[in-house]
C-alpha cells in the first residue's frame, strides 16, 4: 500500500520520553500473558536471510504488553510503547534484541532488549523512534543468542515472517480518505477446512484486496482483560477515512465499548459537514452486548445504524445467508446464498437484527435461512436520508461465510461469497477501487556494490492476484525498453542518447509498433498473492560522472490463466552504477633518458576496462588531477617526449565503462636517469611516504662517481637492510624498499631512518611504515 510521509517529531524529545517508557516498563506490574501458540497468525514478510532457531530456546510474547496502531496524531503516546517477550534457555541469555524495518524488509535496524532483571526471564523492547512515522509500517522480529552461542529468533521463520505495527494513515489523508479496518476480533478463527490458520482480518483483507481496495488496518488485538482497555481508535485518527469496516467477536472485551460509540458516533455525524461516512459493522454479538446486556450508551445501534436487534442466535448450527429482494441487492454471486459455519451446540451467536420499523431508507441486507426454511434478518442497511451517510450492520462475522458443506463436516470456499458481498457494500457505500487490474512499479533502483549494469524493480500486484480471483494472475513478465543509445569511446567520455519514461507514458511494455521500438522480455516471477514484488533485471547501459545519467525504461505485465488476457503497468524508468573501480594497474615501469621516457605496464585483467590514464608531474608527491592528465590509452606503453626528462614523476591509473577510476600506481623499477650531470652528492625524500606498498628513494651522484652505500635503520639504530654498497658514475638513481628486511621479513609499522654515504658526504632522512 502507498505510504504518505509526514512531519515527524524531534527525536531528542522522543529518546527523552523513550527512557520514561523503559523506566516504567521495566519497574511497573504486569498483566495477563498468554503463550504465543494462541497468538494471532505473524504477517508475511520478506527477506532471504535463512531462520535458525534452536530447541532449547523458549519464547513467550506478552500479547498486552505489545507493540500496537498508532495515528501520527498520536506519536506522542506511541513513543512511549514498548514490547515484552520472554526468553528462557539453559545456557543463559547472551544478547537479546529486537530487529525493525520501516521499508518492508529491504534494511533491518537492530534494538538491544533490556532485562527486567531481579532474576526474570522477561525483556522489555524499545520502540524503534528512528523509524517511526506517519504512513510507516513497522515490521519486527526478535533474537537471541544463548551461552553457547546458538542463535534464535522469534517468530521461528523471521524475517520470512514477520510481527507488525503502523504509525496511520499509509493509505488514508484528509484531502483523500481511505478504508480503514479495524479489528476487534484478534483470534483465530475456523477455515473452510476447520484448522484454525487464519485471523478475521485475513477473509476482510483477502475480500478487499481481490476487489481492487487499498486500506489501513488499526489492530486492537487485546487477548481480555477489562472492557476499558479495549477500545478503537479515536476520532482524531477516523478522519483520514469516509469508510470504517469494524469487525468483533462473541467475547465481551472485543465488542463496542462506550468510547468506540461515542467517537463513531462523532465520526458519523461529520456527515453533517459534507463529509462522506461509510460504516460497515460485522461480527458475533454486537446487538446482543449493546441492547441486551445495555452497554449501549448513544444511541448507536437503535438510532444511528437504524437496526432492532431480535434475538441472540439464529437457532440453527449452519443457517443459510441469502440475499433479501429488498431496494439493494448485496448478495449476486452464483444463487445468492452461501452457507454460514456455525457449530455445535452453540452455532456462533449470530445475531437477528433487522431495520428499526418505520425508519425511512433502511432495509434488510441479507437474511437467514434455517435448515426447517424459517427466515429471519441478518443485517440491516441505512442511507441517513438528511445526513446522507450510509451504514451496513451484520449480525455475523464474514468469516464464517462458506460454500458448500461436504459430507466430511468441511466447506467448499466460500471466498467469491465474501467478495461477493464485500463487492455490494461498498457499491451501496459508493465507493470504488483504487487500484486497477493493472500492476504498478513502485521503485527502480541500483542494485550497490557491483559492477553495473543492474537494478532492483519492485512493483505492487494486479488485485487480479489474490485469493477466489477472476482471470486469475499466473505471473508478471518483465519487460526492458529497446531504446537507440550511443556511446562514443573518446578516452573513456561517452554520450549516451536515451529518452526518459515521461516520454513513453502509456505505451504497453510489448508494443512492437510503439515509436519507442520494440521492448525486450527479460524474465518471469510466478505470483504467489504478494503485496510487493521484486526482481533484478539488467539495464542497457550504465550512468556515470561524464556521461549523465543512462536511463532503462521496464513495464511489467500480469500475465493470466485466460489465453491473450493480461495487464500492463505503466512504464517507468531506472538507472545502474557500476560501483566498483578496477584494480591498480600492475608492472608499471619507467626507463628514463635525456629526451624522452618510456613507460610501460601490464594489461588490466578487469573484465569492464576501459582504457588506462597517465599522469605527469614535476613533484614527487604529485596528485593526479585532471591538469596533470597526460595521456589516455587502452595500451601497455607509451613514450613521453620531453626534455631533460629526469625531471619527471608519473603514476597511471585504470579505468571502467562506468568511470571508476583506480587508484594510482607508481613506478616499481626505473633505469638511470641521464639527465644533467649532478652538481654534488643529494638524498631526495622517499616517495611515497609513508610507504605504500613500497616506496622509491633516488639520490644523486656528481662527477667523476664514486663509492656509494644506502642503509636503512630502526630507531634504534640497527640496519634493516643495505640497499646497495656499490660504486656509481656520475647520474641521477631510484631505488625501490618494499618494506622487507635482509631475511625477507616485513618490518613492523613505525619510523625509519635510511642513510646514504659517499666520499665526503652524509646524509639521514626520515620515513614511515604503516600497515
């Protein structure tokens, strides 16, 4: 779903009331801690990293002491929260952490988890403030690793999957509302098949998402407790909505409580401001709680949803839910009737409620059908006739709508029914998709730490891709641009001719004919019902400094089970980097005379070379720049015409198709530099210093020669190694030290001193050796 960013709070105030939180945290009382087998089902998540849980760690996430939904209006409060697990092993606990991502996978930041201590085997997590948001969904995980260790994560598949939070709205503004699920149910319910796999959000989420909708889900998800800590969310977050779809269960703490009516209420009536308000209200019990047992408080359920509630219970295990022949028609699919999966000996408490006699613009929704044909209403719809806002109210939960029953006590699907009925309300409602049948690329970005010619597409899926679809998605094809490009080798500068996706708007990924060119297929992702997908694909070409950027231009195209069928993306473009430079050219030698130099050097063994570049300067210590470029080449040597040559310095480099440039070179072996005869005997200073990985020592000898001997020593006076003890006409030399003593050794990191002396003459100098 499309995250919207907005202003987030100064983080120095919410580190500030982050310690607040631990404190309290970790000293205040505990309450009510369920196991985490009768947890609600972790969300699927993303990522290649391999789970590895081991045996004797145990893990207990406290399910009222959890990361929950928060509005961005309520950063404040969320800051604040914190999450707490137990993990107990018989060799101890080393490190703990918690493990958070706000971009659905792609980068993990990890949370150090604080003992409560005094002994107890319960940590306490910090919220991750960094990440937090509006329009942010938090995915999170936890690990451990033991006294031996033995790594352990939970849940056990992280981060393949994954716990979740959202700091709301992603999907949801003011300028334009969204759907907003919130979930009062949290437990598991019974599939088509009995096992209980699947929360109630699930069969909303599974509905909406084959439909086409985009929405928000608040999560209130308290496992009991008191009816005061159940509460949805507040007006002050509904306002991102014109559609609430509320879904609760048979339990007492997970109904309406009079803080939910009121700020329904509250939300309804900004009807009166031209504001649309849409309520679908489902679930087991609700009229029962509110009219029966009196916690109805406003009005909410007689006057504002219009309804009567009849009686608690069909009286029938496995009633029939049909369609009712009334002004709106919410059940279309097949013979407009599916099979409700109650049970024995309670079948569910599915409320009877019908409209409120007399009220103008309401009607029955759906009906009830008992095994000995008695009907009764299941569901009351409400168009307000001067507040104009619409509600619908079930006395079921959609999730026990199913198909067939079989002889075996199961149930064929009853999912094209769910989205049958879903696909009614919000047409009642007035509201449409947002998203087409069409996937949509949601980034094109580079793939790091390569060498080009690669990036990463994510996209987000066809709705044709879920669960009970039509036309059903089998796959997405990757489609890459054939665009004309040059590029024009002129010592590595290229022009690259290239056109932007703004230009190719609307053109569908495979469109031979398109004045574009033809677009090459690159590959095929099977569907597997995902949010977001991801592939890496390659691009034509890569951007560099000179060049500008060289942008590929992909579509994707939905492929179906119906033959000729499918659904483009709109294009969208990218661009690769080749991140990494070529290595250092190898054998770089240098032969010095009085009117020219030769250099000369090995091939480069990068399979992306592109040419080698020569710099020349008067100083030893020279940096290349382009001032002192001299020369470009793609071969091994080249002859520089100069006089007085042995006044010169030269490094090379080598370069790649994307620009990267190597690091330096500098000569490893020269021959005697005939330049003008010396005036005396010189030591120069090494180059480079400090060595790096070997360094150049050139000294001077005047006529008519002489005896001459260059030691180096360690500070405390002792050679390293002689470099020579020879005798030498008259001539400018380099020697070179690779920084290895007389045995061959390296020497340790540290200050040296190297000597040179002649008839007459001596002279110290200084270098460094680092590692």
């Amino acid at each position: 779903m499309r995250q919207r960013p907005f202003a987030v709070l100064a983080l120095s105030v919410a580190l500030a009331l982050v310690a607040v939180s631990f404190a309290a945290a970790v000293a205040g009382p505990r309450d009510r801690v369920i196991p985490v087998s009768v947890w609600s089902a972790p969300r699927a998540g993303r990522g290649s990293e391999a789970a590895e849980t081991r045996d004797q760690t145990a893990w207990e996430y406290d399910t009222w002491n959890h990361f929950h939904d928060w509005f961005v209006d309520e950063l404040p409060e969320a800051i604040l929260d914190s999450a707490r697990v137990r993990i107990e092993d018989a060799d101890g606990i080393a490190t703990a952490s918690l493990r958070a991502s706000s971009n659905h996978g792609w980068t993990w930041q990890s949370y150090p988890l604080v003992p409560e201590g005094g002994g107890s085997d319960w940590y306490v997590a910090p919220p991750p403030v960094d990440q937090m948001s509006g329009g942010t969904e938090i995915w999170y995980y936890f690990t451990a690793t033991d006294g031996l260790g033995n790594p352990s994560r939970f849940p056990a598949t992280a981060p393949g999957q994954v716990l979740e939070f959202s700091i709301l709205p992603i999907v949801g503004s003011e300028e334009t509302p969204g759907i907003l699920l919130v979930d009062k149910h949290e437990g598991l319910t019974p599939g088509e098949d009995g096992d209980y796999q699947h929360d109630s959000e699930y069969y909303y989420r599974e509905a909406l998402g084959a439909l086409g909708y985009e929405w928000d889900t608040y999560d209130v998800n308290v496992p009991g407790a008191t009816l005061s800590h159940s509460a949805g969310p507040d007006s002050s977050g509904m306002k991102y909505y014109d559609t609430q779809v509320w879904f609760t269960s048979d339990v007492d703490t997970r109904t309406l409580t009079p803080d939910d009516q009121l700020a329904l209420v509250m939300w309804l009536n900004e009807s009166t401001y031209g504001k649309t308000r849409n309520l679908l209200l489902t679930g087991n019990d609700i009229g029962y709680d509110l009219v029966q047992v009196g916690w109805e408080t406003l009005g909410l359920y007689d006057i504002w949803l219009a309804s009567e509630y009849i009686q608690d219970s069909v009286g029938d295990s496995v009633p029939v839910l049909r369609d009712y022949a009334g002004g709106f028609d919410f059940m279309t699919h097949a013979d407009g009737e599916c099979v409700l999966r109650g049970g024995a000996p309670s079948p569910c408490a599915f409320d009877v409620v019908e409209p409120q006699a007399g009220v103008a613009l309401t009607e029955t929704a759906v009906e009830y059908v008992r095994s000995d044909l008695q009907q009764s209403s299941a569901g009351a719809a409400y168009d307000h006739p001067v507040l104009d806002y619409e509600t619908v109210n079930l006395g079921f939960g959609m999730e026990f709508m199913m198909g067939d029953r079989l002889p075996d006590g199961t149930y064929t699907s009853g999912t094209a029914d769910r989205q049958d009925l879903m696909s009614n309300i919000m047409a009642f409602f007035g509201k449409e998709p947002s998203a087409g049948p069409e996937p949509e690329i949601v980034g094109i970005v580079d793939v790091g730490n390569d060498q080009g010619r690669q990036v990463r597409i994510r996209w987000e899926r066809s709705f044709h891709d879920a669960p009970g679809c039509t036309t059903c998605v089998t796959g997405y094809a990757i489609y890459r641009r054939q665009d004309q490009w040059m590029r024009e080798p002129a010592h590595g500068a290229a022009e690259i001719r290239r056109r932007s996706v703004e230009e190719a708007e609307g053109i569908p990924p495979a469109d031979a004919a398109s004045r574009f060119g033809v677009w090459d297929y690159v590959t095929t992702v099977p569907s597997t019902g995902s949010m977001l997908y991801q592939c890496v694909a390659p691009t034509l070409c890569d951007s560099t400094a000179e060049a500008g950027i060289c942008w590929s231009v992909f579509g994707i195209r939905a492929l179906t089970d119906v033959a000729w069928v499918y659904f483009d993306s709109p294009p969208d473009s990218g661009y690769s980097i080749d991140n990494l430079a070529p290595g250092v050219p190898g054998g770089f030698l240098v032969d010095y005379s009085r009117y020219q130099n030769q250099l000369s050097w090995e091939e480069s063994q990068d399979e992306d070379f592109d040419y080698f570049r020569v710099y020349r300067g008067t100083d030893p210590d020279f940096v290349p720049r382009p001032e002192n470029l001299v020369h470009s080449t793609t071969g091994t040597e080249w002859t520089d015409l100069v006089d007085e040559g042995w006044l010169y310095y030269y490094l090379i480099t080598a370069t790649d198709f994307g620009g990267n440039e190597s690091d330096p070179a500098w000569p490893v072996r020269t021959g005697v530099e005939t330049g003008g005869t010396p005036e005396g005997f010189v030591l120069h200073q090494n180059v480079p210093n400090p060595l790096h990985p070997t360094t150049r020592i050139s000294y001077e000898v005047p006529a008519p020669g002489g005896r001459v001997a260059l030691r180096i020593y360690d500070p405390a006076g002792r050679v390293v190694r002689a470099m020579l003890d020879t005798w030498a006409p008259p001539g400018r030399y380099v020697v070179e030290w690779d920084g290895r003593d007389a045995r061959g050794a390296e020497v340790a990191a540290g200050v040296y001193f190297y000597v040179l002396e002649a008839p007459g003459f001596s002279e110290r100098r200084k270098m460094t050796v680092v590692k």
